[in-house]
C-alpha cells in the first residue's frame, strides 16, 4: 500500500513522539487510529510505529498493558533515544530487562533483520531465559507476524534454518552469517570462540553468586573484559543491570567510564524514605520490610555502601609517592602450610613506620607458598630492605601457629646460607582480641585518619621527579608485584583491595589484612628518629 497522508504523518510526527508526555503519546495513538478507515490503513501504521516507538511497540504489539504507567514511558523515551554504551542499572522489579532486552532487541530485529545479537549473562541459563522470551514471542504473537512478514516466519519452528535456545534463532534475512539473529551465552561459563555480533546485550551479569568472593568478582570482571572480543565493527553494546556489592563489575565498568550511566534507585531521593517513583508505597513499604536493608541499598537503592555493614571504607585508601626518609620496617608473615585450592594464602607484608607513626606498605606477598618458597620470599625481603637507605631497623615477626613446624627449617637454612636475623613471635595480641575480623577491625583508627598509605602506581609525579632529581630514588613508590603459585603475575595492592578490603567482613579472604594489623602486635613496635620535621611528615596523592 502507498503511503498516505495519514501514514506521512504517523512518520514525521516520530521525532515527536520521542519528546511528548506520557498523556501525549496516548493521545497521539487514539487520535491516528480514529482517524484510519480501514484495517489495511490502522496495520501500516502499527507497521511503522512498532519499529520506531518503543513504548507502542511494547504495549500494544508485544501486549503489556502492565508497562502502561508514566515512569515506564519515560525510561523507553530515554532508552530508545540513545541505547547504545549506556549502562542501566534500575530498581529490581522496574522493566528494565523488559524494555531494554526484551523489547529493545525485538525492536532492532524489526527494523534490521540482518543483525546478529549477543545476549550475555553470568550463566548461560540466564542468557537464555531473555532468548526463550523472544522465541516464544516470535512464536506465538500472530499479530506481530502479520505485521512484519517479511520479517518473521509464521512458523518459525518448521521454516526457519535455526530455531532452539541452545544454538539461538534466525529471522528471515538475506545474509547468512554464521551468527544467529539471536544468542545466549554466559560470561563465565563457556563463551563462543569465532563470533562476531553486531550488538551485545549484558543483562545480569552480576549475580548474587558472582560476588560472594573477591575471586568471583575479578572472573566476572574479566569475563566480561574478554567479551568485549565478541563484537563485530562498529561494536554496539548495551548492559543492563542491578547492584549486589560495592565492589562488583558493575563498579568497575563505571570507574572506567567507557559507558554512560542511567542509574535509578526505586525512590527520587536513592533513599529508603523517598518518595516511591513506580512501586505504590504499599508495594515499596513491603519491599523494605522483605528484604531488610542490605538488599534494599543493593537491589532497590543501587547504592550497595548504603546498607553494607562494610567496614573498611573506600575513601580511606592514601597513596604515597615518596616515602619519609627514616622508616623503621616491619616484616611480618602469616604462614600457610597447604598448596591446594581453596585453602588460605601466606601473607607477607612489610610495613614502615615514620616518626610521626605514618605507616606505610612498603612490599610482600599474598599467595600460596610451601615452606621452601616462605624462606626464600622472608629472607629476600628482609635482605632487600636491610639495605635501604633510611631504615633504621628492620624487625621480623612470625606468626605463632605457624613458627613450630617453619622455624626449625629457618635455622637450618641461617647456617647453611650464613644469613642470620632474629625472629618475633606474634601470638596474641596485647588487648587480647584474637578473632580475624576483629584482629583487622585495629586498622580502622590509622586507615579512618589517613596514617595508612598504600603504594601509588600510575606516571611520574611531579614529587617524584623532584625527589629523583636529588637521587633519592630509593624514596620514590613502587608497585608491589610478585608471582603466585599459578605462575601469574599480580599486583599485590590491587589484589587485595578487590579481594579483601572492598569485601570485609563479607569474605572469606583476609589473610593479608590480618598480616598488616599484626604490626600493632609486634614487641619492637617503635618509631624512628627523624632528622628535620618535613620527615615525619608523609608526601602523598593529591586529591
């Protein structure tokens, strides 16, 4: 059928649709449907308005009349508009993986059906939970396929080439890559190898199981990193999601900025007494009540700090750039007998401490190690800052539990290599606090007024260049880099921020938080004398 001055106007009055209200757009589609005739007229407009209005589409075409409410018109104004590189973190329970996943991609199939898209989850069960979704509405929405035959099969399952969740569905299109129109894969647990899509769509990719360990959150995080692989030129990508930890990907990919973010909390404030922007405050009241306030701050306000009972805050981590010129050193180690998964790691970190107790973390390690690889890793260490300029004392404390079974072995490796220095037992602690979690909680006061300082790691600052300048080099931060059991490099400060301090008390990594408290255990716990009154003071970032 031609085009008709009603079909001409339906079209050009598409730009502003995407800027009318709520009331508006109702308006809009009772008046033009009035005004058809004729079926055939009322069908090319539906035509058109489900490949360019995605609330039309969404409501009338794909039948949710429950997403018929003014929040909801506009998040697909606003989705629709520019839905590429934007990170959606929504409110559980407010249609984002309705609007943007489900409908969103029905909407690109309709009005490019040769586009291959990549439906990416944690699991693959999750990816395909959005696949079966869309299958089954290409399946069974007659409506839809009356209006785009050129588009869909009116039966999908007997016509065409490829139709299952396992290997994904194939519309009517032209081409034939070897993408599907429409796939589900899971980041961690068996990406594709050779694909290509022409958009990615990540909707929960962080899960409640993806966050339980520091580990989890860094195999998400780099899942998704080799994901990115999985795209086809220009990449197109959309992430869809929620918040269950501070630390989670989701973080990560907003600390990256290479995605714009739309983030809306259930309430206008983002706090649990705001006022309600979709649930009823009946609905809202009950979510409060059902989930208490972690999972409300996670899932309902996106702000996972909010109801956390975390302990160690973010804004507490200090760098330094280059450290006082006199530094008494503390080497302390927490040993770990066991090289198998899944068991504790030997920490090893070596702290300095100023005149002014500033203490700063100057080297270690955080990984597993058997009782020859503790000698070597102790002894390099307390070789390599014995002879550092400035150091006017290096004390070594091991911790009890483990200096029977280590210590013997210690001594006959001083007389063979002729290398001798005393070891400190560290047992209990001097205010008796012997649990883990609370052994940790003594960094709080030090960490809390900023006399804790981690390594900086980025270019050369102007401080820095300074320093080198005078050739004190041997002040200037490093970062601390080791090779674990696995034989892989890490960054042992960015290692356990992700593993441990972001996550504490909520895991079960905390061997190298524990190793640092134990600095306020050792007997030799003393500071340095200083030389003029700019040492004792510590020269750190800039915020």
């Amino acid at each position: 059928m031609k085009e008709t001055p009603l079909t001409k106007k339906v079209r050009e009055n598409i730009p502003w649709l995407m800027t009318a209200t709520f009331k508006q757009a109702i308006t809009f589609y009772e008046v033009v449907f009035d005004e058809a005739k004729s079926e055939a007229l009322k069908q090319l407009i539906a035509r058109e308005l489900g490949r360019n209005d995605r609330f039309f589409l969404l409501i009338h075409l794909l039948k949710r009349v429950d997403a018929v409410h003014p929040w909801l018109y506009a998040r697909c104004r606003e989705v629709e508009q520019n839905s590429d590189d934007h990170i959606d973190l929504w409110a559980r329970g407010h249609y984002k993986s309705s609007i943007i996943t489900y409908a969103g991609a029905i909407q690109e199939i309709l009005k490019d059906p040769e586009i291959s898209i990549g439906i990416f989850s944690h699991t693959r069960p999750i990816a395909r939970s959005f696949l079966r979704q869309i299958k089954r509405e290409f399946e069974s929405n007659d409506l839809l396929k009356f209006l785009y035959p050129d588009v869909l099969y009116r039966d999908p399952q007997k016509d065409s080439p490829l139709w299952s969740e396992e290997s994904g569905i194939v519309v009517k299109r032209k081409s034939n890559p070897k993408e599907a129109t429409v796939e589900s894969w899971g980041l961690v647990d068996g990406q594709p190898t050779g694909k290509h899509f022409k958009l990615r769509i990540y909707d929960d990719v962080v899960t409640r199981e993806s966050v339980t360990t520091g580990e989890q959150i860094l195999k998400t995080t780099e899942a998704w990193e080799l994901s990115l692989n999985l795209s086809s030129r220009p990449p197109r990508q959309w992430i869809i999601g929620t918040r269950y930890h501070f630390a989670d990907t989701y973080k990560t990919i907003l600390d990256r900025g290479v995605v714009k973010a739309r983030i809306y909390p259930a309430t206008d404030s983002g706090t649990p007494d705001g006022k309600s922007v979709f649930l009823t405050e009946q609905e809202w009241e009950n979510k409060k009540n059902e989930s208490g306030p972690y999972i409300t701050a996670c899932q309902m306000l996106l702000n996972p700090i909010a109801g956390s009972e975390q302990d160690l805050k973010p804004d507490w981590i200090r760098t330094w750039e280059v450290r006082s010129l006199t530094l008494n050193v503390y080497i302390i180690c927490d040993p770990a007998d066991s090289k198998e998964k899944g068991t504790s790691n030997t920490a090893m970190a070596v702290i300095g401490m100023d005149s002014a107790h500033n203490k700063y973390l100057l080297d270690g390690a955080c990984h597993k190690m058997n009782l020859k690889e503790r000698w070597e890793m102790l002894k390099e260490l307390h070789n390599k800052w014995t002879k550092e300029p400035g150091i006017q004392g290096v004390y070594v404390g091991y911790e009890k539990y483990g200096m029977q079974s280590d210590i013997q072995h210690f001594k006959e490796m001083m007389e063979i290599e002729n290398y001798f220095f005393d070891i400190q037992e560290v047992s209990w602690t001097r205010d008796n606090i012997n649990t883990k979690d609370d052994r940790i909680r003594r960094l709080v006061p030090d960490l809390s007024s900023w006399r804790f300082f981690f390594p900086y790691d980025g270019e050369p600052t102007k401080r820095q260049k300074e320093a080198k300048e005078r050739g004190q080099d041997y002040l200037l931060s490093k970062p601390i880099k080791r090779v674990n059991h696995e034989k892989k490099v890490y960054n042992l400060v960015t290692w356990m921020l992700a593993n441990e301090y972001m996550l504490f008390p909520a895991t079960t990594n905390k061997d190298f938080l524990d190793v640092m408290s134990r600095i306020y255990d050792m007997e030799d716990y003393v500071i340095p004398g200083t030389y003029n009154e700019s040492d004792t003071m510590p020269a750190v970032m800039e915020d």
